[in-house]
C-alpha cells in the first residue's frame, strides 16, 4: 500500500499545519478562528479515516457480508461537529464584542490599547 496509499492522513497533516499556522502567524482574530475551524476539520477526517474498514460495509446484518465498519467514530465526529459549530459562534460573538469595545479585531492593536489605560 506504501506512503501514497494512505493519502487521506496526508491530507489531515496538511489541514492541520495549515490551521495551526494561520492561528499563530496571524493577529486577527477572525483569521484565527477559521485557522481553528480548518485545524478541526483535518481532525475529523483523521477520526472519520480511522473508522473505516477497507471492504467494510454499514453495520446492517445482511446475508454475505461478515466485514464491517464501526459507526462509533462517525458518531461522535457528529456530536463534535455540532460543538464546534457552537464553539465558533461563541468566538465570532467575543470578536464581535471585542470590536465593539476596542474598535479592531487585530490583536496586537487590541494590546496597544489595553496598555494604555
């Protein structure tokens, strides 16, 4: 199968270096909740592509089929999914207020302020 045949991890590890850098190399704070949002996606794919079995098939007794997949991971990604929604509706809400109270989302300007007072 060698290290092509498991593309699906390449491509959780590029999502998750790309999330991770656009949080630490950016100051705005709506950029850093996207890069958390694309962080997130590449770890539901990693827990999506561990619970699939090759030649697998639903969890549904049917006659001649012995090998399946375990519905376990897909459920909980559902219920991770539904946080994460909820996490990044709470964090765009505190930007919105943020910018509301310091007049910018940028972070460092956000710093420059608090200082001042």
């Amino acid at each position: 199968m060698g290290i092509l045949g498991h593309y699906n991890y390449w491509i959780v590890i590029f999502l998750m270096m790309v999330g991770f850098y656009i949080v630490i190399s950016h100051g705005n704070l709506v950029k850093k909740i996207v890069g958390l949002n694309i962080f997130q996606a590449s770890v539901f794919i990693l827990y999506i592509s561990m619970g699939k079995i090759h030649g697998g098939t639903a969890p549904i007794v049917a006659e001649g089929v012995s090998r399946y997949s375990n519905p376990l991971p897909h459920v909980l990604i559902l219920t991770a999914i539904v946080v994460g929604v909820a996490t990044t509706a709470l964090g765009l809400a505190l930007v919105v207020r943020i910018n509301e109270a310091y007049g910018t989302v940028e972070e460092d300007e956000i710093h420059a302020k608090d200082s001042s007072l």
